[in-house]
C-alpha cells in the first residue's frame, strides 16, 4: 500500500500537468510544443541520464532507504515548481522532480518481486500500477478544481506535503525483505560485478527482455501523449470548461484504467496457469482493443451523450472509458515476465532499463510529439488539429504489437529446442 501511494503521488505530480497547460500557456505565452517539452522532454532526459544508476544504487543499497531519500527530494522539487517564476525556472524545477523520481519505480517493482511469488505477482503488480491510475481522478479532477480556485501554483505545492510523511513512513518504520526469496529457479549469478554500462549492454543483448522494454516504450508513447493532452482536447474538440474536462478526464480515465489494470493482473495469474504464453496474449490483446476504442474516440463528432447534473458528458467519452481499460493490459504481465527473466541482484538495473525507455518515449516524446504536430497541423485543421495529433502520435502501438508476436515466437521456439532429446 505504501509503495503504492509513492508511486501515486508521483504519478499525480505528471498527470497534474494536463489541467495546467492552458493556465501555465497563457501566464507565459507560450506555444503547444514549448508545453510538450515542459510536460514531458524536460523531465524524461534527465530520467533517462539518471535511471541505471539510480537502478544500480537499487540493486546495492536497502531499497527502503533509497526510496526514503527519493520521497524527501521529489516533494521539495515539486514545491519549486509552484515557486517558478519562469518558464526556463519551471523547466529546471521539472528536471528535478525527475532526479528524484529516477529510482522510484525499480525500487518498487524489486521490492513487489521479493515480497510476492510469480503465481501471485501480476496481481500485486497490478495494484501498485492501478493506485496511479485511480490518482488521475485527484489529479484531473481534483486537481483542475485546485488550478482554477487557486492556481497551478498552489496545486504543486500541496502535491508536495504527502511524500514528506512517506519519507518519513519509509525511514523510520519499514524493513527490508530479503533479496530473492521467492525466485523458483536461481539465476546465474555474474562472476564479477560488472560495470554499469556493460551490464545494460548485457541485458540488451538478451533478446526477449529487450523487446519487452521496446514494446513497453512505444506503447507508453502514445498513452502518455493521450493522457497529457486528453484535457485539452477535450476544451478544444468537444468546447467543454478546463474543470468540466479535467473532472470527466480524472473520474472516466482513471477509473476505467485502475479496474482495467487490476483486472488484467488478476486475469494474467489466472491465465498464466494454463499457458505461460497468457503473459504475451494478454498484453497483444489489450493493444488492439485499447488502439480500436482510441481511434473511434478521437474521430468521434462533439455529441452530447448527458448531462450529470450541471456536467455535459460527450458520447466519445464512452469510448474513452473503453480505451482507458484496455490500454493498462499489458502493465503487469509485461512487468512480472521482467521479474522473472532477471536475476534478483539484477532487478532494480533491469527495470531502470524498462523505465527509461518508457519515460524517453512516453514521457519525453510522446506529449512534445503531440505539439509538434499539433502546431503543424493547425493551418489545416485550426483547433481541430490536437485530434489529429493525437491519433498519429497512437499508432505506434501497432510496432508493440509486433514486438510482443516475436517475443512470443521467439518464446514458443526456444521451449521446443528445449524439449528436444539431445543427440
């Protein structure tokens, strides 16, 4: 539960953005593609220099107490931000959050793997990807009431009071689980420990872990450019409030993705029972569905579906909620074949490999992408062009797909080379 609201909070630290791009566009005059590099750029390079080592310090040091120091850090950068009194100061406060939050995620995910076995992992997986899914409602919706009432200012600096007490929680009051307890086979263990660049070459070089993190990387492309701009897409293409948008934006999205994601967890230890290829099917599955619902969504004309009260809720919103719950599917079996590909020692490096690639794609280029061709498609489609921004920034998905068909492939031919007799 603990790692879970860590991980929340700092996913409420991203989503937040979405409900200030128009406020934040307006105090500093500036265009779509300077917001998509505020929202993403800035924050994934600085991840990205900084992921394998924060991973190696993660496989080095009591987890717990790493995650401790990155709690305290993240909440006094996401404070700066609120302090910003520019758009180059804001940038920089940005590439802080992101110092802090490099070894976030692979300390986390090492310490699920050592605290749950491979039958159940998935699952609990699951429950710590849904918590920030199910944030986006306080990020969004919440989070676009705070930005309207107050300013975005004051909504980064209240961002920053929860991870002090998880500091604090995470310092004082939790143990570190053994490494490994639960690994049903040993792994090899490196006769020498390697250097930081040779042991991501290392991993990189095997050919199913890296494109499970490619597969990763282009889907989280698309889904974080959805996510950051779904808000303003709805302003413009559907001529909703910035409150009315971030609140159906934060309670559709974020239910939908947190029951999808828990969904798919449970679905994925059920499956993997009977066929350890459900951790493959699962995910392709999720894609093409998420993908279908995606593009009817983006095309949808602006019907009205109802009102909620003083609420307009869009027809397109349906298929938002369809999109949003297919498109978690492949979190927590993709993450929990990681777990098991790697050798304990190695986790915490190997899933800073899988989030860098992640953040660079998703984080880094997806949201800029989008404003990139957003602003370029403006002189034909005026402020229709974010729909079709977004649409192009999404197919990529289709490339995960077929990553995760050879991964499958390349799986199924090496159990068969297995089972052959030796001659």
């Amino acid at each position: 539960m603990l790692l879970a609201a860590v991980f929340a909070d700092n996913f409420v630290g991203r989503q937040i953005l979405a409900v200030m791009i128009e406020p934040i566009k307006a105090e500093f005059g500036v265009g779509d593609t300077a917001l998509g590099l505020i929202s993403g750029l800035a924050f994934a390079v600085v991840y990205a220099v900084l992921g394998l080592p924060a991973g190696r310090l993660v496989d080095r040091l009591p987890r717990t107490r790493v995650l401790a120091v990155a709690c305290l850090l993240w909440a006094l950068a996401t404070m700066a931000c609120g302090l910003a009194g520019s758009f180059l100061v804001l940038a920089l406060a940005r590439m802080l959050v992101a110092v802090s939050e490099s070894p976030t995620t692979s300390a986390s995910l090492s310490l699920i793997a050592d605290l749950y076995p491979p039958q159940r992992r998935s699952f609990a997986i699951s429950c710590f990807t849904a918590a920030p899914t199910f944030s986006s409602i306080i990020g969004l919706s919440i989070g676009a009431w705070v930005v309207e009432q107050y300013g975005w200012r004051t909504g980064f600096i209240a961002l920053g009071l929860p991870a002090l007490v998880f500091a604090a929680i995470l310092a004082l009051l939790v143990r570190e689980p053994p490494r490994g307890r639960w690994d049903l086979a040993p792994h090899p263990a490196p006769a020498a420990r390697l250097g930081l660049g040779a042991e991501a070459r290392q991993l990189w070089a095997f050919v199913p872990y890296r494109q499970l993190i490619l597969a990763g990387g282009l889907t989280t492309l698309g889904s974080y450019a959805v996510a950051m701009w779904n808000t303003s897409f709805l302003v413009r293409s559907h001529g909703l409030s910035l409150q009315e948008a971030g609140m159906l934006a934060g309670v559709v999205c974020g239910t939908c993705a947190g029951v999808g994601g828990l969904f798919s967890g449970w679905l994925s230890d059920r499956l993997a029972r009977r066929g350890a290829h459900w951790q493959l099917s699962l995910p392709i599955f999720g894609h093409l569905a998420a993908m279908s619902a995606l593009a009817t969504y983006l095309l949808w004309p602006s019907d009205l579906l109802m009102h909620l009260g003083a609420l307009p809720v869009p027809v397109a919103m349906l298929w938002c909620a369809l999109y949003s719950f297919f498109a978690v599917w492949w979190v927590a079996p993709s993450y929990n074949l990681v777990t098991q590909l790697v050798a304990s020692q190695r986790r915490g490096t190997a899933m800073a490999l899988q989030t860098i690639v992640s953040t660079l794609l998703g984080v880094g280029v997806g949201p800029l992408l989008t404003g990139v061709l957003s602003d370029l498609l403006q002189p034909w489609y005026g402020q229709q062009s974010l729909r079709y921004a977004l649409l192009l920034v999404s197919l990529p998905v289709l490339g995960a797909v077929l990553l995760l068909l050879r991964t499958s492939l390349y799986d199924r031919r090496h159990r068969h080379l297995q089972a052959l007799p030796a001659e």
